[in-house]
C-alpha cells in the first residue's frame, strides 16, 4: 500500500500515513479502532489480521512531509521483529526530507541501541491513565511507558486517548517527567465502556500542563465529554 495523505482520523498535524506492518496487533486492546474497522470492511481486516508480515514493496515517501508511520497497527511492540523495525527504519532514512512520527504503547523498545531513526523524527507514547487498568489489552502498564519515555532523548509526545479516570496530580507528575513537546488528550471514540473522567478533571489537568510550559492538543471527541 503506498503512503496516503492523512483523512486526519489520528491527528490533523500529520500530513501522511504509511502502514508496512501487517497482521495483528499484539497488544490485542479493547478499544482497538483496526478491529472495529475490520468488521465493515473486510480489506481491512485481511491486512491486519494473522501473522505479523511486511508489505512487499515499500513505496516512494516523498519529501516535505509529516508522515505517521504504522498507525494501524505497533511497529514497536515486543512481537515485532527486530528485523522488521530496521527495514523499516531504513527505509524512511532514505527519504530525510520528511518528518517521521511513531507512536508505541512499548516505548522501551525505542531505547534498543541498534535503531538508527532518520534525522528528522518525534517519537511517541500512548497513556491512558496513571492507574493500572487490567483486562483493556496486553501492553505494559502505563507507569513502564512512562519511565521508557523519560529516557528518549529524541523530540517526543505524549497522547492521552482513549483517557480513563485518572489522578490529576499524578498524571501531571508523569508529563512533567517525560517533558513532551505536547500533549494530545482524546476520549473513547467508540464508546467502549471504559472508566471516563469528567471534563472538569481533563481541564484541570490540561491547566497544569499549562502552567508547566507543555502545549495540550484537544481532539475533537472531547466534545463528548462535556456534555
């Protein structure tokens, strides 16, 4: 598949998506937009489902772009070959003149020494929530996203989505500690039922960001909240 120009379903910011990775994601999290997708569009669910696989030709990236890299499915997760992520990875270096975006719910895996990213790259995160919230999926806990994530030394954010209940200074604590260039905060889309703060908490929240020098990006779905 080549890289599309974004329909801003993930972030209006990016300009482009490349998805190389195939199969399932191992992460399997119950909110897991691919799946529902899947469902009404069985193209979809051919590409991510079964094993985990590369397409075969990769495509031209262009240049001057901001692309999101893997957003169907975690380039990132334990699973995923190590040669899989190089190739990857390579490929993008070949095309420096963009801005290249990924997003893992297993950052430590950013830190293995052997990665060299392209020179121009922001590297991200999803939590959900500073508690442990068991039975959504089979990532590592946010609190070991959150230690990973102090450790990159690239440019990095942070996306709160779908946001769960939360404890507004602890979660506060853990951006502070991770200092991102900013914060996305976003809810359940889907509506799966999932422990929802209010939006009294979400604001107080984004204050403290605020206050704190980190720019907070609203999505959209917020809207839902504040009713």
């Amino acid at each position: 598949m080549p890289v599309n120009k974004s329909k801003g379903h993930m972030y209006d910011w990016v300009s482009h998506v490349w998805n190389p990775l195939l199969g399932d994601c191992p992460h399997r999290c119950c909110y897991c937009l691919v799946k529902a997708m899947g469902k009404r569009f069985p193209a979809i669910s051919e590409r991510y489902s079964g094993p985990l696989r590369l397409e075969e030709l990769f495509p031209k990236l262009g240049k001057g772009r901001i692309v999101f890299v893997g957003h169907m499915n975690d380039l990132w997760a334990d699973a995923v070959p190590l040669e899989f992520i190089q190739r990857i990875l390579a490929h993008t270096r070949q095309y420096p003149e963009n801005t290249y975006v990924f997003q893992t719910k297993n950052p430590e895996r950013y830190l293995y020494p052997g990665f060299v990213f392209p020179p121009k790259c922001i590297l991200g995160t999803t939590i959900e929530t500073n508690r442990d919230v068991y039975g959504i999926g089979k990532a590592p806990i946010t609190y070991y996203r959150m230690r990973a994530m102090e450790k990159v030394k690239a440019r990095k954010f942070v996306t709160l989505e779908p946001i769960m209940e939360f404890d507004v200074k602890i979660l506060a604590g853990w951006i502070d500690r991770i200092r991102p260039e900013f914060v996305n905060i976003g809810a359940d889309s889907k509506c799966h039922g999932l422990p929802e703060p209010s939006f009294k908490k979400i604001m107080q929240l984004i204050k403290i960001l605020n206050g704190i020098g980190i720019e907070v990006r609203e999505k959209r779905n917020l809207e839902r909240l504040k009713k």
